[in-house]
C-alpha cells in the first residue's frame, strides 16, 4: 500500500460536461490499483453519493457549506480521509456555480486543489481560453489539473494541447474520448442511483481501462498531496450509549433519497433504525416508536405501492393512532390521497393527508429552503430554524385545505404539514446544523406509549 494521502476536487465548467462519469472512472481506477479512497459530494444531491458507493463500496457525505454549514464540513472531511489513500470531492454544477454553495467554495474552505473538467466536443483552441478564465477568475482557487472530455481524434487533441503549452499553468492530465458505453442512463430527477447499478462490471472494467489509458493517474496522485487534517475545533459527538429507541425507515427503489448522515446524527440521539420496504414488505417493523418516509421515485412504483394495501393500511392506522411518521418528498407523497401520474393514472397511497400529488413534466420547485418553525412538532419549538434542499415534479392539488403547517419559509410560503404525530413536505432536512432538533424527535419517541 502506498504511504501518501492525496486529496481533489473535480469540478466541471458547467453541468453536463462529464464530470460524474469520470469521478467514478477515477474512483473505480484508483480503487483497482489497491488504493483507499473516500469519496465526497459538494451539494445536496442524493444520486451521485449512491454512484460513488457503487464503485467505491464506501459511502460518500454530502459536503454543503450552505445546507449544513462550514464547521461540520471540515470536521467530517477530516473524519472521512483519516487513514485514507485518496479523498476524491465530486463538484455540482459549474465549478463558479452557486455562491456559497459552490464547489470553488468548498474547494477553498477544504484547501483542495480542483481538477477541471472540459466538454471539449464542440471546440478546439477555444477550450484554452476557457480553461485561462478558471485559472484566474479567483485567485484563493487553485486549478491544478484539467480533464479534457469527449475528445474526438488525435488532430482534435493536437490542437487543444498546442494552445494550452502557451497560454494556461495548470497540468494537462489527460484526453478522454467520447464513448457511449460509459453514458448513466437517467431520467426526470437525473442520473440513475447506484443501487440500480446502471454501468454493469463490464462497463465499469471498459470505464476504469480508459482511464487507465487516457489519464494520467500518477501526475494526478502527485499533484494533489494533502496534509492529514485541516484545522478544525468542531469534533461530532459520540455514540450514544444506553437503551435505544426504534425507528422503521423506507429503504427501496422507491424511497432512497437519504442522507446518509442523518442515519449517523439518528443513531447518535439513541435511534435504532429498522429498514423495511413500502413496496415488498406485508407489515412495519416490529417494536418501533416511528417511521422514517423518505424521498425517492414513489411515482414510478405508485402501481406497487397501491397494490400493497396491508402496508399502506398499517401506516394509515398508525399515524391515525398517534403515531409519529415524518415523510419528506416522495414520502410525503406516499402519505397523501393520492398520487397522479402525467398519464392521468390515479394510485392510492396511505391518505393520511387529504392531498393529491400530481406529477408535471416540468420541473415543480427546485433550491435551498430554510424553514422557520412556527407551530410546536416533533422536530422542536417555535422560532427554531432547520436546513434542507427541496427538488421535485410533484404539485399538491387543492394545497390551501386547512391543514395546519409547521414551518414558514423566508418567502412567505408554508410547508411542513402536520396531522396528529404526522409531519410532511416537500422539503429534504439536513440536520447537521440543527442536531439538537434530531434529540428532540427521539426524545418524542421514547415517551410515546404506541409502538409497531
């Protein structure tokens, strides 16, 4: 095993210019050679850390500086690369993109060195122009690397490389050509998840092999070393010790949009999480105080899930007993009447709110929300602030019914509706910033009286 720790951000010049597809060529790369590697995500996004499990078999957390904050940023980067070989951050967007939430942003708060990736399918010479404005535009952003993707021919790279030796610094690590065997499928919220393992073990041995070919791994390795930790007062608490409370989450094809460190901050309160499937399974999990719905595609499964009456009946009868059930996104969908699709099929979900979720071919709502708590729940009291993303295609039908709400949103907008112990939105929380609100919900949890 190789004795050095190296560390890098890949970012793109905007979406769509390759980069997933090369941090995972690059993963699974470095992987193959026998390396350790840590992956991370910069932004909210739920996919490409379920595609870097994939071929890293390590979870990847979400780093946001705007979601979750700078001091848990460092403190669980620095978590994640003790004792690792190589810590590889995969960008959003264009690099510049998003303000606070960018990944320039979280390239210079970590001390990361950023590796860009160029669409250079459509241009020549030019790319060197654009590759000369990254390097410059902010002087605390080191551009060290650049990846030059969808490269056509040899004439193609010839005239790239001559204009880049006389105008730009950073080191040229390679030309990767196009090729559609390397392509994610996706669809209307992106990219496929990685449990879906949409490049299959030939893909992915052809993927690592072009990498192996087009890149130079080694120039890369070498220009990206990186000290052990970056200096941080914040250390995550310790796992909790006594008797803990169960939590039933959805965990399947149609509910797996999670944060992965959720889960830790869960645990840490005193949960003990229970996965079941909306979708295979007849009944919740036994013995458990809550239930967990997360986001994810329930309305390409809305036929499965209606299908399965005994598990939409169980969590209806619970949340109408008093139990306590938080859906967010796709699982507040599966709370609702109804789900109704762009073909105008109609499913019944669990009807624990009045609502009909219809699907648009557009998309719905879409960026950061920071809701204000005004009306007491399970998550906390009123004047408490919490952080999340919201995504979707789904709209409420009839939205203003007089169902009490939770939360106010900078904008005005209401959101967290609530029915008994039942909590739902659109909204996905991060509770990196607002870990003593997961204390709360599981403090809830253990004084409630009704169980699974």
């Amino acid at each position: 095993m190789m004795k050095f720790s190296s560390a890098f951000l890949i970012g793109g010049t905007s979406s769509g210019s390759g980069k997933t597809t090369l941090t995972l060529g690059i993963m699974a790369a470095l992987k193959t050679r026998g390396l350790t590697v840590q992956p991370f995500k910069c932004g909210p996004d739920f996919i490409d850390p379920s595609l870097h499990k994939m071929v890293t078999g390590v979870n990847s957390p979400n780093l946001d500086l705007r979601m979750c904050g700078s001091a848990f940023c460092r403190t669980r980067f620095n978590e994640g690369t003790a004792g690792k070989n190589v810590t590889v951050v995969e960008g959003v967007m264009g690099l510049f993109d998003g303000g606070i939430a960018s990944s320039a942003a979280l390239a210079t708060e970590l001390n990361l060195p950023v590796i860009l990736v160029v669409d250079a399918r459509s241009a020549a010479e030019s790319v060197a122009a654009v590759v000369k404005g990254f390097e410059v535009y902010a002087d605390d952003v080191e551009i060290a690397g650049v990846i030059f993707n969808r490269v056509g021919s040899i004439r193609h790279r010839e005239l790239i490389e001559g204009a880049m030796l006389d105008a730009c610094a950073c080191s040229i690590l390679g030309f990767f050509p196009r090729d559609i065997r390397f392509e994610i499928p996706d669809r209307h919220l992106g990219l496929h998840m990685g449990e879906e393992n949409p490049l299959d073990e030939k893909q992915l041995t052809q993927l690592v092999a072009a990498v192996e070919m087009h890149l130079d791994l080694d120039k890369l390795l070498n220009i990206s070393r990186h000290p052990a930790t970056i200096s941080t007062n914040t250390k995550l608490p310790p796992s909790f010790k006594g008797e803990k409370v169960r939590l039933a989450v959805a965990r399947d094809k149609a509910f797996c949009f999670y944060y992965e460190d959720n889960f830790r901050f869960l645990e840490q309160a005193g949960a003990e999480i229970a996965f079941f499937s909306p979708l295979k399974d007849k009944s919740l999990p036994k013995r458990c105080k809550g239930i967990y719905l997360g986001g994810g595609y329930p309305e390409l499964h809305a036929r499965e899930l209606s299908a399965n009456k005994s598990m939409l009946a169980a969590v209806h009868e619970f949340g109408e007993s008093g139990g306590f059930i938080y859906g967010e996104c796709g699982g507040f969908m599966y709370l609702c009447e109804q789900i109704l699709t762009i073909s105008k099929e109609s499913y019944t979900m669990s009807g624990i709110f009045p609502f009909t979720a219809r699907m648009k071919p557009r998309l719905s709502r879409l960026g950061y929300r920071n809701p204000l708590i005004v009306q007491s729940c399970f998550f906390g009291e009123i004047h408490q602030d919490l952080h999340g993303h919201e995504f979707h295609y789904s709209e409420l039908i009839d939205p203003e019914m007089s169902i009490e709400t939770a939360y106010k949103l900078p904008s005005d907008g209401q959101e967290g509706y609530i029915h008994k112990n039942v909590l739902g939105g659109y909204i996905h929380l991060h509770f990196a910033r607002s870990r003593n609100n997961i204390k709360t919900f599981i403090a809830k949890l253990n004084n409630s009286s009704l169980e699974t």
